[in-house]
C-alpha cells in the first residue's frame, strides 16, 4: 500500500473516531530538515507547522498551492506519508476526548495520562522502517476475511470494552486515544508501533488477536498465521559498522526495563543477524516479541547517532592514549609550543600536575603577568563550542559513565572505564581527567578529594528523598558501618520501589563517586574509600590513628614554614609509603580541616598558625566596624566585602586574601561575633541557622511595600552585607525567590501584587493560541493585545507579564531572554540560547529570494510584537543590505 493511500486511510479512521480540537503536534525537525529550503518555505508561508495541519491536506490541495512544481509536490506528499507510517502521537490530537472519556473513573491516574513505553524518532532511520511490520497495521501483517469483519448496519458491532482486555489495559489503551466504547474494529486502523505505545500486556494483546481471529471466521487463532513476506528477513543492523555496535555495548544504558535480560543477551550475540522474521520466530507475535524488534530499531537509531558523532572532530587513532588525545585536542587552536605546554600546565595536564604562573614564567623564561595573559586567551577558546565538539567521541563516553553510575563519579572510575573502553596502558590522573572534563558546561568537577565530575542535570543528584534513606540505613547497621557495595544494593532497591524513579533502569551501579556525593551533603554521615559511617563509627576507626595522621600534617605545615595546597601535603605524606599504607587525598584533607592548628590561607591553601603573625590592630579595627554594621536590621555580612575595604591594608600585612582573613578573624576571637560558615560573620547573640542571602534580600524587598530599584537592592548587598558585587549580579540576585522585575532595573515582591495563577487564564489561552502559528513570540505583543485584563490584574508593564509567566508557568514555557516567549523544548538549532538578532538572521537565511524591511518589519514588529528598533541587530556579517533590501550571504 502506498504512502498516500496509507495516510488517508489513517487520517479518515481517525477523523471519524475523535473530534480534532486546537491542538497541534509540530513536524519533528528532523523531517523538515530532510525536505529542501523551497519545500520548506511554502509550509511556513502556508502556515502548516504541524502534522495535523498537514494531514488535512491532499495531493490536489498541495498541487494548488501558488508557485509549487511537481518535486515540491512530491517532496511534500512524501513527508505527509512518513508522519503518517511513524504514527507520530496521535493520542496528543485528542486529549478533549480523552479528558471526557475519563471522567468519573476513579481508578485512571495521572500516570496514565502519558506513553509508557518510548517512540521512535524514527526520521534519522533509513527508508526500510517504512516497510517494517512496526508501520503496518495487525491485518496487513496477519491472514484474514476482510469480507467478514466489514460488519452490515444491522449487524452488532463489538467495543473495546466488550473484548474482556483487563481493565488496566483498557487504561494504558486511552492513553493513545483508544477508549472502551470505540468500535473494536479501530484496533485494526492503527499500526503495531502506534499500540506499542501503549504498553499493553500480552493477555490485552492475545484478547485482541482473537478477536480478529473471530470476525475473520477462523475457528482457532493458530489458524491465522503470519502473511507470506509481512515480515522482513533483513538484518535490521545492515550498514552499521562494527566500531558503532562496540559503542553501544559499552553504553550500558542502551537498552530499558522492557526486555528482560534473556533476550537482552540474545540481542548482542545475534545482533548482525536479527531480522524482523527471526525475531518472530524465536520470541512469537507476542507483545514480548514486537518490543525486542522495536528495541532493536531503537538501538538502531542509537547506531546511526553514534556514526553522526564519530564521523566528526578528533580521529579514533587519537584515543590511543590519553596524552595523544589531548596534543590533537589541541593541536589546530595553539599553534606555538610554548604556548602548548603553559597552557597544559596551567590544566593540571604537564606532568601530572598543576603549574603555578610563577614556575611556567621561570620554565618558559617570561612574565607571571604573561603567563597568565596566554591562559586566559586559550582557555576562552577551549571553552566555545566548537572546540568542545572536536572531543564529541569523548564527551559520548563521559555521559555513558555517568549516566549508568547516577551522575556522579569519581575522577578514577571515570578514568578506569575511558581506559578500558579504548585500551590505555596509563590512566590520566585524578587532576587531568577533571581539567578536561570541566572545560565542558555540561559537567561540574568537585575538587576536594576524592575528585568527582558531577552531571548537575542529572535526575539521580537532584533527587533529595534518596538522602534520609541511606541516612537511616547507615544508622541501623548494628556497628554502624555500611560498606560501599552493600549501599549501591540498598540504594537501588529503594529507588526501583520509587513510583517517580522513572529512568532507574538506566543506572548500573551506582558509584564510589556517588556515595562520596551523597556524603558531602548529608552531615551525620561521613566516608572512607570502602564505606560509610556513623559519627560514632568513625571515632571508633580513626580516633587514635586519626590523631596520629592529623599531628603528622600539622608537622608537615610547620617544618615547610609556608602555606601549601593540600595536594602538596599530600604528595610529601605519601613520599615514603608503601602502595598499600598510602592515605588518600580525601583523609589529608579531612585531617587538615580537623586541625585547631591550621588555618584556610587561600583556595585549598592551609598555613600552621605558628607562622601567622597576626596584625591585631588592623583585625581590632575591622571587628570594630563589622559590629557597628550588625546593628538594625543586618543579619550578618560577608568577609568578601571586608576584605575589599581593607585590602590595601592588608596586603601590607601579608594577609593575601579573604580566606586569610576570615582564619584571622577566627583567632581573634572577639566574644562579640561569631563565624557560622565561611565567609560570613554574625553577631553573637543571633543564635540559629544562618537564613541563605537570597532569602535576606527577598525580606528586604518585601519589606520595602512596592517597587524596589535595583540599585537599592545592590546597596543593601554590597554596601551592607558586604557581599561581592560580581557574585550578588551573577549568583544571588538571579536566585532570589518570589521577586518579580516590573522594568529595567525596579522589582516587586509577588506578595504585592497578589496575584493567583488562575486569574491568568485568558491571557495564556492567547499566548497558546500565538504560539500555534509561530515558534516564538514578544511578550510586548502579548501584552499589547491583552492590555485592559494586565490592567485589571496590576500588570502595568511588558516585562512585569514577563516576569510573571516565568514566575508561575516556567515548565511551560521557554523565557531565557526578554522580551521573546517559546514553548519549553523548543532550543536553537545550536542548542544554546539566541535572542532576537538570531531570529532574524535565521529568517532571511531561511528565505528562498531576499527580503525587504517592509517584510522583516511586517514580520518581527506587526506579527511578532518585537519593538520598532530590531533593525539595528541586521549588522551581523550574515546579511547584506542592498538598498532597502536584505539578503542572506548563504544566497550571495
């Protein structure tokens, strides 16, 4: 059957079932790249941005459309045709129905509301999916009469319902819009893959086998057999290299918890092989079955991403070793060897170690000053993105670990599996791996031993109910120790038991790194390199050796006579030990911060307070002005800001930096102040846990009854708490909860407007309804068009309804930056943030002919809501102006 005839047959079973409401399903991306930039500018134009549109429209409709010849025609009756077969979330297209089918049934769950079992992207999948039995229907596949289940009007027609499906699968079956009273007969107008999606069991799919098998005048379902050439004999993994089936076996998160291990196995060792038909005949047309032949198109799809990413950047002969990998890395963006080996230095990735500017300046026979100035110039480049994607190879490998370790590991299992999985004979170090890995924004590296790389996105280190868990199952071990592969067990029976634990089975194991993470944030806990323990557990482990091993530093540090990086501790601990006697980087550390005796001088950086000459006349006099700051309404104040007040001060007296200071602070001692946590200082008598600052400022602005300006806010900060401005602007001010900004630079507190989320119902029925025929939208336009309810409501600006969509609908919506609004999910084609220039270069270039300003106006400022002055971002090197018209240089 062809793919128009396919695709009516669809649409019309469907168009006759369900109502179509106003909802709209966009075309994948991935689809609409495939067809030319002409086949793709008469959709836009014609405004069909969505499968539904599109599938209301035939041959002869599509024909019609003003300036399309006979291969946009065809182009488009393809791409009708593929979004047809893949059968791309129907159930989307119905969620009215859905919702008034479902009411009054108590035992429906949200839950249902949504595909259990993930769908194909299939538009990266070669052509032979089109043919695959997914995309064929169970009477295309199966012998059967149409003749006898073409039932007469007179005839009684069976439901779903009356098929005895169990009732939870009845549930699973509304979730692609299959509902009890539908006519059973609709089971047979959609495609396998589509009730797949569902997630039926195999009783729900043998009731509906037999039913076919019934009406189809067949005495015994075994007498319906499979049809000759329904099933391709294929090997679905044809043209995937042997490399690419080696990633992916490395990948331990390929597969999910639908395929149990049995036939997970069978998959690898057959996976050249396997073929739709052989599938079938080893598992049976079963729901089991038809899962393992999707499972492999998804590893499939898996593949073909992979080939993408290994076809790119840095050459596989290059992961050879590590230090090979890195001179490639960075062989086309520093040209000079010199400049080669101070930037390794300064990553930690000459030697093993981290160079200071002083010992690179005295190698290379420089500055410090120029030392540094080639850090930053290289490292800016390393950072871009197009650099980071030259190591894409690499950073596939990092996300594999981490995914199947919770999203934390240490430096060394990363290391371990790297080297495994491309055959190092010498592991980079702890410092190295974490250099390279932490050029990328995708990852975060905690650099207090041992070293760990953290996926901050990850579901697993978000996750706080995981915490309390093993808090108490290290506390009800009878001795109080819970070794780290006792902990994995436990951890991943309490998360495989959590209904909100959806993507559990992606986790292997959880890792070393993971419970070092966890024990970071939970306080009554602490750990060794093997388990974890009660406070109590670990005085009685280390009380007497630890002691020991905390004088052994403290002798260290005063028989060095300066202050030292704890990794130079370290190193000279472990000088003259055997392997097996060596103590970690973890416990130094630990036995430093236990020491009454050693005082924070920098950055990691401890000094024996011996040789502290502390200035008390300047430590007085600071004491002195942070007590006359505490009074009124100040709950504390940062050292940052002190520092920055008396520095020059301070430097005078050898006391280089605000950790310094705080230590000495500490040792004065003044009865008057108390130090809760670095870097903040507190009266004595405020007694209690420390309220974070963007706690205190969000009491300040409500304090404050109206709009607040931003300069106020920064004084309070700043001039007051002491606080760092750049960190205040960057970190504080962003996070600060419940304020809302009404203009450049004037906040209010949400309390102030008292204002419900229900009361802006209409106006985000309106910005749905903008957002159906265009990918983003001003809030300018918005409020434009719905300015008599902003009134009404106290919403008196543009950017104060911005603030308020953020506020309340931040899943919903993309508001990455003023004034523009997407739907959440839909990102730049570079996958980062773009603003209103982007959007206009990317509508020129997208256009077939030049444009005029008419036409950009017309778009951007009639249509878009976008402010008069947007012609000012036509000055990118993009575009060229001729006269009043505009044109892409991708057309010159």
């Amino acid at each position: 059957m062809s793919y128009v005839l396919q695709c009516q047959r669809v649409n019309e079973s469907l168009r006759n079932r369900v109502p179509v409401l106003n909802i709209h399903t966009s075309i994948p991306d991935k689809l609409m790249n495939k067809i030319t930039t002409r086949a793709r500018n008469i959709l836009i134009h014609k405004k069909i941005l969505s499968c539904e549109q599109l599938l209301e429209y035939d041959e002869n409709g599509i024909s019609n459309i003003n300036g399309v010849g006979i291969k946009t025609v065809r182009e488009i009756v393809n791409l009708k045709a593929r979004i047809a077969e893949i059968s791309i979330n129907i159930a989307e297209h119905h969620k009215g129905a859905q919702g008034a089918d479902t009411a009054g049934n108590d035992s429906l769950t949200p839950t249902h509301l949504k595909p259990s079992y993930p769908i194909l992207k299939n538009s990266c999948l070669p052509d032979s999916l089109y043919s695959s039995l997914l995309s064929r229907t169970l009477p295309e596949i199966l012998q059967t009469v149409s003749k006898q289940y073409a039932y007469s009007n007179n005839e009684p027609q069976s439901s779903i319902s009356s098929l005895e499906i169990p009732q939870q699968d009845i549930n699973r079956l509304r979730v692609i819009a299959l509902f009890p009273d539908d006519q059973a007969d609709v089971l047979f107008h959609v495609t396998v893959g589509y009730l797949l999606q569902s997630d039926i069991s195999e009783e729900a799919f043998s009731c509906i086998l037999n039913h076919l098998s019934s009406i189809s005048g067949f005495t015994n379902r075994p007498e319906m057999t499979i049809l000759v050439g329904a099933l391709s004999d294929e090997p679905i993994f044809t043209g995937i290299p042997p490399i690419v089936i080696a990633e992916l076996r490395l990948s331990q998160h390929s597969m999910g918890t639908a395929i149990n291990g049995e036939v997970k196995t069978m998959i690898w060792e057959n996976i050249n092989l396997l073929s739709e038909k052989n599938i079938v005949a080893r598992l049976g047309f079963s729901m089991q079955g038809l899962k393992t032949i999707w499972q492999v198109w998804l590893l499939k799809e898996q593949g073909l991403e992979v080939m993408e990413t290994l076809s790119k950047g840095i050459p596989i002969e290059a992961y050879g070793n590590f230090e090979q990998l890195i001179d490639e890395f960075l062989r086309d963006l520093v040209k000079r060897e010199r400049e080669g080996r101070i930037l390794k230095g300064r990553l930690g990735l000459l030697d093993g170690r981290k160079w200071t500017l002083e010992e690179l300046g005295y190698r290379e026979k420089i500055t410090r000053e120029r030392v540094r100035q080639i850090e930053k110039k290289y490292i800016s480049k390393l950072k871009k993105p197009k650099a980071l994607s030259r190591l894409d190879r690499f950073w596939h490998a990092v996300d594999d670990v981490l995914l199947s370790g919770g999203g934390v590991c240490c430096a060394n299992e990363i290391a371990n599996a790297l080297g495994k999985r491309w055959g190092w004979q010498n592991l980079p170090s702890d410092g190295e791996l974490a250099s390279l890995v932490g050029l990328s924004p995708q990852y975060e590296v905690a650099w207090s031993p041992p070293i760990r790389i953290i996926m901050p996105k990850h579901q697993c280190v978000r996750c706080q109910s995981i915490r309390p868990e093993l808090k108490r199952t290290v506390e009800n071990q009878p001795d109080g120790v819970l070794p780290f592969d006792v902990a994995t067990v436990k951890m991943m029976e309490f998360c495989r038991g959590k209904a909100c634990c959806n993507r559990v089975y992606l986790i292997a194991q959880f890792s070393n790194g993971y419970l070092h993470f966890l024990d970071d944030a939970i306080e009554d806990i602490l750990a060794d390199e093997i388990a974890l323990y009660t406070q109590y557990a670990w005085t009685l482990k280390y009380g007497k050796n630890g002691e020991k091993r905390t004088l052994l530093v403290e002798t260290i540090l005063y028989n060095t006579g300066r202050p030292m990086h704890f990794t130079e501790v370290f190193a000279e601990v472990n000088k003259d030990r055997p392997e097996h006697e060596k103590i970690s980087e973890r416990n130094i550390y630990a036995y430093i911060e236990r020491s009454p005796d050693l005082l924070l001088w920098d950055r990691g950086t401890y000094i024996h307070r011996d040789h502290v000459s502390i200035p008390f006349s300047e430590i007085t006099e600071i004491e002195h002005d942070i007590i006359s700051r505490l009074g009124g309404d100040i709950p504390y104040l940062s050292v940052s800001g002190i520092f920055e007040l008396y520095k020059n001060k301070l430097l005078k007296e050898n006391i280089p930096s605000e950790s310094a200071l705080y230590s000495c602070l500490r040792e004065s001692n003044n009865p008057a102040l108390r130090y809760p946590d670095y870097p903040n200082v507190m009266r004595s008598g405020n007694v209690g846990q420390r309220l974070p600052l963007p706690l205190v400022l969000e009491k300040f602005v409500l304090e404050q009854e109206g709009v607040v300006k931003l300069e106020q806010i920064r004084k309070y900060a700043v001039e007051q708490l002491c606080t760092n401005e750049a960190v205040f602007m960057a970190n504080h001010l962003p996070n600060t909860p419940n304020i809302l900004r009404v203009s450049r630079g004037e906040y209010i507190h949400i309390q102030q407007i008292g204002l419900q989320k229900d009361k802006l119902n209409s106006i985000i029925e309106h910005l749905t309804t903008l957002l159906s025929s265009s990918s983003h939208i001003s809030v300018i336009r918005l409020f434009s068009d719905k300015k008599i309810t902003c009134k009404l409501l106290g919403i008196v600006s543009p950017m104060l309804l911005y603030s308020i969509i953020q506020f309340f609908y931040s899943e919903e919506y993309d508001l990455s930056g003023y004034p523009r609004i997407r739907l959440s999910g839909v990102t730049a084609e570079s996958g980062r943030a773009t603003g209103v220039a982007t959007e206009v270069i990317k509508y020129i270039l997208d256009k077939v002919e030049p444009c005029s300003f008419f036409e950009l106006y017309h778009h951007f400022v009639d249509d878009l809501g976008y402010k008069q002055n947007w012609d000012i971002h036509l000055t990118k090197p993009t575009t060229i102006c001729c006269g009043s018209t505009i044109l892409g240089l991708g057309h010159v």
